[in-house]
C-alpha cells in the first residue's frame, strides 16, 4: 500500500513548515512536498494605512531581514511620490542592505549550516549546533558571531537600531551620515574580510566531504533570476533582471521588474501558504528558477570588486560544470559577504557620503507602483495602490523564498529519492532532507532563526491511516 512519511516540523530554518513523502508499495519515494504552514497576512494589514507608514511597517515582517523589505518598500513609495531621491541617500541604502546582507548570510552559514558542514550530516543531533561548533572549532564560531555583529552595528549607525529600524521613508533616508560614523563603519570592514576569506578556505578545502550531497542537493537544470546594472554585475539594490539558465546561457535579459506581472506568474497550492512564482513565458515546468546568492552570482558575469571576482572565477573554474547544485548557495554566500565588505568600502568613500541633502519631498503623484530589491535569500518586490488620499488600497509581496519555491519542492523529491532505501529512514537522511532546504536559507515566519534542537516527529502512515513506522527526537 502507499505510505505517507511526514518531517515535522523542519528544524534550523526561520518559521514553521513540514516535508510529506508519499512512497510506494517498494518503499521507492514517488512525491514530495515543501508545506508552509503558517500564514502571516501582511497584504492585508496595511490595507487602509498611509502610504507613507509603509517601510516602517512592511519591516515588521521579518526580524532578521527586516532592511530588505525597507529597500523595497521604500523604493515603491519613491515611485508612488514619483520622484528622484538624492544620490547620497541612494548611496547610504546601498550601503544599509550590504550590512544586512552580511549580518543574514553570517547567520545562516556560521548558525544554521555550518553545524552540517563542520560536524557532518550524520554527526550527533544534540551537538549539531553552534555549541558543538563552539566545541570543536571555537575559532569558527567567534568568527560567525563577530561577522554577524560587524553587519549589524553597520545597520545601527545607519538607521539608530539593529532590528526594524524605520530610517528609510519615501523619498530617502531620515538622517545623514556623521563622519563619526562613517570612520566606525570603515574601521570593521577589514576585518569582515579577513573573517570571510578565512571561512572560504575553509570551506573549499571541505568540499570534498560533500560530493554526494553536492550531486543530490536540488541539483538539477532550471532558471536563475538576478538583479544586474548596465555592466551586467550583480546589483543588490537596483537594476535589471537577468534571467540564465543552469548553463549560464541568457535566457532574457533588460527586463523590468516594475512590469514582473508580464512575465513572472504565481500558482496557488491547496497544501502551502506560500505561493510558487514561474516564469510566465515557459510555464510552470520550464520556468522554474532560483534567486539568492546562487542565482546571481550564476545570472551576472561579476561583483564589480576585486576579491569577490576573484573567489567567483575559482568556484566557476572549479565547479562551472556543477554549478547547479543548491549546495553552492554556502558558497556563494560567503562570496557575497566578501563583495559586501568590499563595496561598502568603496560607497563609503564618495566625495558627498556625508551630504545633508538626503531626502525628496512630495505628496503622492502615482496611484500605483513597485518596488524591488535583492533581498539576502533573492529578489524581492513589493507592489502598492493607493487611493486619492494616499492610503492603501492593496498590496502584493513576491518574497525571495516564495521565487525558490518550486525549486526547494524538487530539491526535497531528488535528495529524498536518493538517501531513502526501503523507506527506511536514519536521522542523517532526514538531517539532509531539511538541509536541502536549509541550502535555500527560507524565511518563512519571518521572525527570528531556531537554534539548538527542536522535536521532530515522524510518521509514516499506509492508505488506511495506520502509523506502520515512526520516530521522535
């Protein structure tokens, strides 16, 4: 008879989500799938409320990437005033999301998934965690708390706090930056980088540990989105999107996402919360892609900073033919640390860095506008209306795991048919079920990270709803 095996809930990812298997009378996985099982209902909460609340608002979705959605929604609400901000206020939200793109992905690489590379997948449940990393590899985790910290006190002098800071408003930021300022963030930055260039050693020289995960982990041909500028670099603010696919060959590019509605589209499923974006032009099956780290830095042809050009050029020479596979998104992460570092550097240098003049005034002059950054996990867009008084009548949010959906539902399939035989089931197979996942760093409660262990019950069930196996952590 078929069975049902249920993972719930995921542990070391951000919310609350489960992984159902359906497997045959051999024990051979047919089906898998990704639920998210929570619903948050920002859309409608900002119904009704002033446009300009938005950022403040729209940042209270999330506590660990709460700057991604400032970007976004800040940049609708510029739209909706319909007005140029100033070069120094782009320069300093530039800056803003590289903090926070370094604080997320230090939290996800040295928190949720170097317990797995550094311990191994089928290394002892209670210690695969950052105290285990503590224990063995002290230097590591010091590492991974300093480079986390070094991201948020960047996000701290900027917007007043680390978490939900309301700096950004329509029309630019609310306060300049202080040469006092400017020289504490400058004095850090070296030392992100020698932070990340240690851990990419590392992590290289780790690789050869993971070969079969490499092959197995949402490997597999599809589509990868990013943002790029006119010199086609990966851009974490602004840009055009780029679309490759796994060979790096464009498949679209100049696409403007402020029209996404032409060609990304979304399909609703009966057993998730989250919906599963495609790319219109192909279909469902063909235009399944990938954002985040992965995506751009497979769908841009460079960072534009030396260091971070350098480690892209070695990972593409080393694994150009593999690249594919959603265990490099660990990799890419720390390359885009090592940009971030080198880019904020180079904005905080700017001749007018420390100008006053860094917002716009307006009333709104649009009913209608999207906004759109690379938030740490990928592209985010936020689309508003508003009516004739300036409060909102609607809002849609595509978030960067939403975009990875369709990928991470592959990915739980291919790793599960892989590692399961005879539907048995060891700690270590279902450790690398939710590691494919944690590969994609979701964010799904949008709230704060789990740490430690978390129970994991799993059943697996026959037709007839009898538990035939089952096992409790």
């Amino acid at each position: 008879m078929p069975q049902h095996i249920t993972i719930d809930p995921v542990t070391r990812i951000e919310g609350h989500a489960k992984i159902t298997l359906q497997v045959d009378d051999a024990g051979r996985v047919e089906d898998a799938h990704f639920h998210v099982t929570q619903v948050r209902g920002f859309e409608k909460f900002c119904e009704g409320r002033p446009f300009g609340e938005m950022p403040a608002l729209m940042a209270r979705i999330c506590g660990i990437c709460p700057v991604s959605h400032l970007m976004a929604s800040g940049k609708a609400c510029d739209a909706l005033l319909a007005v140029s901000i100033p070069h120094t206020a782009v320069t300093l939200r530039r800056i803003m999301n590289l903090g926070q793109i370094t604080q997320s992905h230090a939290l996800s690489f040295f928190y949720l998934s170097a317990p797995d590379l550094l311990l191994g997948m089928d290394s002892d449940p209670a210690k695969r965690n950052i105290f285990g990393i503590l224990a063995q590899n002290p230097q590591m985790a010091r590492d991974g708390i300093r480079l986390r910290s070094i991201g948020q006190q960047i996000i701290e002098l900027l917007g007043g706090k680390r978490i939900h800071p309301a700096w950004v408003v329509p029309g630019g930021v609310s306060e300049p930056l202080t040469a006092e300022k400017r020289e504490k963030m400058l004095v850090m930055l070296p030392e992100a980088r020698e932070i990340t260039l240690r851990t990419l050693k590392w992590l290289k020289g780790s690789l050869s540990q993971y070969q079969e995960e490499i092959a197995s982990f949402a490997n597999f041909p599809s589509l990868f989105m990013g943002l790029v500028n006119d010199a086609n670099q990966a851009d974490m603010y602004d840009g055009t999107l780029r679309i490759v696919d796994s060979n790096r060959r464009v498949v679209a590019e100049r696409l403007d996402l402020r029209q996404y509605e032409t060609f990304i589209e979304e399909k609703v499923e009966n057993w998730s919360y989250l919906k599963s974006p495609f790319y219109k032009p192909l279909g469902i099956q063909d235009g399944m892609y990938r954002v985040g780290p992965l995506a751009r830095l497979m769908a841009s042809e460079g960072y534009g900073t030396p260091e971070a050009d350098r480690e892209r050029e070695e990972f593409l020479t080393s694994y150009g033919e593999i690249a594919s596979s959603s265990f490099f998104y660990h990799y890419a992460r720390l390359i885009e640390i090592l940009h971030a570092s080198e880019l904020m550097e180079k904005l905080l240098h700017e001749p007018d860095i420390l100008s006053t003049h860094v917002r716009a005034h307006a009333e709104p002059n649009q009913l209608e506008a999207i906004g759109f950054s690379e938030a740490p996990r990928g592209m985010l867009i936020h689309h508003y209306k508003i009516d004739e008084n300036g409060l909102m009548r609607s809002a849609n949010l595509i978030i960067a795991t939403g975009h990875n959906n369709l990928a991470m539902n592959r990915g739980v399939l291919q790793v599960a048919q892989h590692f399961i035989k005879d539907a048995q089931i060891t700690d270590g197979v279902l450790n690398r079920m939710e590691a494919v996942i944690r590969a994609f760093d979701p964010c799904l409660s949008c709230s704060t990270h789990a740490l430690g262990e978390m129970p994991l019950h799993v059943q697996m069930v026959n037709a007839s709803g009898t538990v035939v196996d089952e096992r409790i952590r």
